[in-house]
C-alpha cells in the first residue's frame, strides 16, 4: 500500500506533462498549419535537452515553426540571423572596456537566452557557427578565460538553407552532431496552403500567439523526463541501432556515441507525449532517422545510387532484431 501514492504522483506528473506539452503544441499549430508531425517533433526535442536543426528551401515555414515555439513559452528569446560577416563574438557576447571603472565588463551576446533561434545558420562562416558549439554541448560560455554558465532550459533552434544554394556554408560534422535532430519543412498540403492563404491574408497569427507554459513548468517537464524508465533491452536496442551505422558499407561515417545518448533522450520525450512513463523499442524506431542521418556521411556507391541517409537508416532499422520486452 505504500507505494501506492509514489504510482499516483507519477501518474499525475505524466498528466500535467502530456497537458503542458499539448498546450504548446496546439499554440504552433495555431501558426503553423499541417505539420502535426513536425510540430510533435520539434516539443520532443525541447523536451528532450536539445537543439533542432531545420533544412528546407526557403518560404517553407522553418522560421516560423522556431519562432511560434519560442513564443508559446514564457522566456527569453534571441534571434540571430546569420551573415557571411557576423562575428563569433556577435553570438556569445564580448569583453569592454569600461572607462569609469577601468575594467573590462562582459557583455552577454544573444546567446544568452533560454531558446535561441539561428536563421539561416549556413550562410555564416565555418568560424562563426562553430561559435556555438560550446554553448550546445556544455551549456556555457569561455570569454577571455571566464566561464559564464546558460539558464535551463537551453534550446538552439537552427534553420538552413539546403547546402547547393547559392552563399551557403555546409555545417561541420561536429556542429551537425551537436543537433539532436534535423528536420524539413516540406511544402504543404494543398487544403493547408489553401487555409494559410485565409488565415495569413487577413492577419499575422504569431503576433496574436500568447505565451501558454512559463519556464518554470519547461524545467518541471524536463525533470519529468529523465524520470521516464529505460530498460536495458531497449538500452541495447539503441546501442545496436546507432553501431549498425558504423558497420554499414553505404556509410563512410558512422553515428557517434552521443547520437546514442540523443537517442535514448528523446525517446524518453517520445514516450512521455506518448502517455507512457517507459521507453518501448517504437519510440527509437520513430526518431531514429530524425536523430541519425543528418550525423553520417553517405559511401561515394550510396551517393551514385541517389540513396540518401534518411533512406539507408529506415533501412538499418529495419534490419537490427527488435528486443522483446514484455
């Protein structure tokens, strides 16, 4: 009997998780319309400790979905848009002279805000988005030899333009592999399109989008998920997964173990928005080509086959034994 009110306080956090969760879902789908997928994608991700990366062609949305999320969550938000002449220390912040004190003072960048949304991030240089990777890994700033910890929560939410367009920049491996999962927009569905056109026509709807979860209950939902259990068959699963990639002989670069680690962090998430305070073997299956292929490099074979990565994961997945775990 005595554990009963621990089982009834984990249902009660499961329900006010799922409720939070649905709040700011419905508040992007009220800008963005369509995306469903994409929309739980991105929450799970926020859930999850981690940074999005969305690639598409231009006009999609893919700064409108970073923006209507930013906006549903009562915190400070930074945008930065990306230039081939910013500056690292345009992003992080930067040490001045103070004349009335005569010391120097930092001066916190955009950076320094709990959700940080980066357009058009590949058409910085090389340099300046690896400005960045500090911040997403470690959750801090090194400025003149001063550490200067980030708020939680920490999000970075990254557009890029499709790497064959004019002026871009293609992210470095270790940049990409700090990105939990990347995504694309893709162009609506035509009755979408068809609503965008009445709805955006008359008014902008993210200007009347309302804060509906403050930071603190972001942070309470993150706690949550880390609660979310994970067995050890299912451990192995992703262990299995991610290693596949580095065996495959349509890969040259397989996934790191800290696609590993934002594997089995966001299937937590998954399970969580999915009603379940465990991880079953669906929920890695569901995020692994999200999570997985923007980290691995396609074989020249692969590449003369036009057999992208999303395509050669779901095929590994498919192939890898699937634990049971009843």
């Amino acid at each position: 009997m005595a554990a009963t009110p621990d089982v009834t306080d984990a249902e009660t956090r499961l329900e006010t998780l799922v409720d939070t969760a649905n709040r700011i879902r419905n508040a992007i789908e009220s800008v963005i319309e369509g995306k469903s997928d994409v929309i739980r994608l991105t929450v799970t991700v926020l859930l999850a400790e981690g940074h999005l990366l969305i690639e598409d062609v231009p006009g999609v949305g893919k700064t409108m979905l970073a923006k209507a999320l930013a906006r549903s969550i009562d915190c400070p938000v930074r945008r930065v848009q990306f230039t081939p002449d910013l500056l690292p220390s345009d992003i992080t912040g930067v040490s001045a002279f103070n004349q009335q004190t005569g010391e120097f003072e930092f001066k916190p960048g955009p950076v320094f805000a709990n959700i940080v949304v980066g357009d058009e991030i590949n058409r910085a240089s090389p340099k300046t988005q690896s400005a960045l990777l500090e911040c997403m890994e470690e959750r801090q700033v090194t400025v003149d030899g001063e550490t200067y910890r980030l708020e939680s929560p920490f999000m970075v939410i990254a557009t890029q333009n499709p790497i064959e367009m004019e002026g871009t920049y293609a992210l470095p491996e270790a940049q990409r592999d700090r990105f939990t999962a990347k995504i694309a927009m893709g162009y609506p569905e035509p009755a979408a399109e068809l609503e965008m056109l009445d709805v955006h026509g008359a008014s902008q709807p993210l200007d009347k989008l309302e804060p509906v979860a403050t930071t603190a209950e972001v942070r309470a939902l993150i706690e949550a998920i880390r609660a979310v259990y994970v067995s050890q068959p299912v451990k192995k699963y992703a262990i299995d997964v991610v290693a596949a990639t580095r065996q495959s002989p349509d890969l040259l670069l397989g996934a790191s173990p800290r696609a590993t680690l934002h594997l089995v962090r966001s299937a937590r998430a998954h399970a969580a928005l999915s009603g379940r305070d465990y991880v079953i073997p669906d929920d890695l299956q569901d995020l692994a080509v999200p999570v997985l292929a923007h980290r691995v490099l396609p074989s020249m074979e692969a590449l003369g086959q036009q057999r992208r990565p999303e395509q050669v994961i779901d095929e590994l997945v498919r192939r890898v034994p699937v634990p049971d775990v009843k």
